[in-house]
C-alpha cells in the first residue's frame, strides 16, 4: 500500500556499467566486504530507483559520490548532472575531491560550480579492523594527518559540507576533526558502520557516536545497518536507530536508503516500511524531520509546498 510520509532520501547511489566512467570495485568480486555484490553489479539508473521506491512518497533525493576512479570525479558530476536533466533526479549532489593534493582547491571550486552540489566525501584511511585501528593513525590521509585536515577547511570556503564516512572504531577519533572544525556542516554517514554486533563492539560505537554528537555541527545518517552474513532485521536494528535518534536529537537525524547497495538486505520498500515502523510512536512532526525535513535542510533542498 502506498505510504505519503514525504521521503527525502538522503543517501543514494546511481551508476551506468556501459558508460564511459569506470567503477573499479563494482566490476571486480574481490571487492565484497558485505556480500555477494553480483545482485547490483549492473547499472542503476534512474528509471530502476524509481521502481523500488514506488511505494513511498519520495519528494527529492542525494545523490552520494560512487567511488568511482578518482581521476573521474568531475565527469561523475556531469553525468550526474545530465540524469537529472533527464529525469529530474537527483535533486542535488555529494561530490568527490581529495582535500591533501596540490590541486585539491582547484577540483572543489569545479565541484562547487556546479549548482547542484552540496557537499563533498573525502574518505581518510581507516584501520582495517577494530583490532588494528591504530595501524594507520597519524599516516597521510589520516584522521590525524594534519595537511588532509586543513584541507577540509577548504569545503567551508566554498559553501560545501562533508560527508564523513568511517567504521565505529573510528567515531572518537573523527569526533576530534569535527570539534576542531566547529564551522564545518558535517553529516556521518550509514550510522557510523556498526559493523560488529558483540556487547564490547556496541559499546564502543555508543561512545563513539555519542562523541560525534556532542559537535553540534554533526548530523547522521540512519542508513546501512547491514552485517555481513546476517539478515537485515526490524528486532536487531531498531534498538541502534533509537539510540542513534535519542543521542543525537531528532533535529540532526536523517534516514536514507544507501540503494543499491543495501538491496543486498532487503527491497527499498521493506527497509523504509521497517524504518517507519521503528519511529511509529514519534510525533508526525518528528517524523517528517526524520524522513525529510532534515535532510532538506542539511542539503538545501528546497521542497514542494
């Protein structure tokens, strides 16, 4: 049955296999940390998106870079760019730029030129596993490499925001950018990846988590609650959405569908059903924040009505 909460989906892939732009670790199988990545190693367009959201009211969309070869992220943007001239999504857009290499500037203020850009996703190294989270602190492109962060100062001078993207055993580490760049927009993506579901993992990311949320300048994403080789279940994430929710505030809190990668665990429609089942007993206004108002105001999105 169709569902008319509006959605802004804050959170979604697209990509073309036959075109021209070359996504290493869509073609390849080795790349498959959460699975069997054959399901969605073909092109989504946005035709396909529009079929498995039909179910739900989604009003606007942002499009998050798609790790695509780095020497490619401006032709990204232009294709990105001509679908939505096409079919009128995506609404705006997360770019790519790397902020430590002698023409970081140059590619953002392109990046910035476009008018649907909002943001960028520099990715830093990340440890391998929790185990072996400090094999890579204070390396170039660190957390702490202090040339990557005075680059993401440049995102603040060009109107940009920055998605950061990092495993839980890399929150409170993160937390320590974010409070040295009050001044920078900053949303965490996919729930800070908790990854690892045993008691000392969880409470980890609780810490973690509750250190990005004390930046006021720091939003999350409630998307990806996926663990490899385990289903994608109402019962074992809805206690990590409402902890997300209740530690952050319901104001800097946005839900996204992380598609098409997260169709490895469910439809877009059964994993936005059980996402509005887990806030059933909020206020609507709150829920509209979750679902849209949020995420429209982080990015910009100016909404119908």
């Amino acid at each position: 049955m169709y569902d008319d909460l509006p959605i802004v989906d804050a959170h979604h892939h697209l990509w073309d296999l036959d075109g021209p732009i070359n996504y290493h670790w869509l073609t390849h199988p080795e790349h498959n940390w959460l699975g069997d990545y054959s399901a969605f190693r073909r092109s989504y367009l946005p035709p396909e998106y529009r079929r498995d959201t039909a179910l739900h009211n989604v009003v606007a969309t942002v499009h998050v870079e798609a790790e695509c070869d780095r020497s490619q992220q401006l032709e990204e943007t232009a294709w990105l760019m001509q679908q939505n001239a096409r079919y009128g999504m995506p609404n705006v857009l997360v770019g790519h730029a790397w902020v430590d290499t002698p023409n970081a500037e140059d590619i953002l203020a392109r990046q910035a030129a476009c008018p649907l850009m909002r943001g960028i996703r520099t990715k830093p190294i990340i440890g391998p596993s929790a185990a072996e989270r400090d094999a890579v602190r204070g390396q170039p492109r660190s957390l702490q490499d202090p040339l990557w962060r005075n680059g993401l100062k440049l995102l603040a001078k060009y109107n940009l925001s920055w998605d950061l993207r990092v495993p839980w055993y890399h929150l409170e580490e993160a937390a320590e950018v974010c409070r040295d760049l009050p001044e920078l927009p900053t949303v965490l993506n996919h729930t800070g990846y908790p990854w690892d579901r045993d008691a000392e993992s969880l409470e980890d990311w609780r810490r973690g988590m509750r250190a990005l949320a004390a930046c006021p300048n720091v939003y999350v994403k409630l998307s990806a609650l996926c663990v490899a080789g385990t289903p994608w279940t109402f019962e074992a994430n809805r206690p990590l959405v409402l902890f997300a929710i209740d530690t952050f505030g319901v104001d800097r809190c946005m839900f996204a569908s992380n598609f098409p990668v997260d169709s490895l665990k469910g439809s877009w429609d059964y994993l936005f059903s059980n996402y509005k089942r887990m806030v059933a007993d909020f206020r609507l206004e709150d829920r509209k924040k979750l679902f849209a108002g949020n995420a429209a105001r982080f990015y910009r999105i100016a909404l119908p009505g």
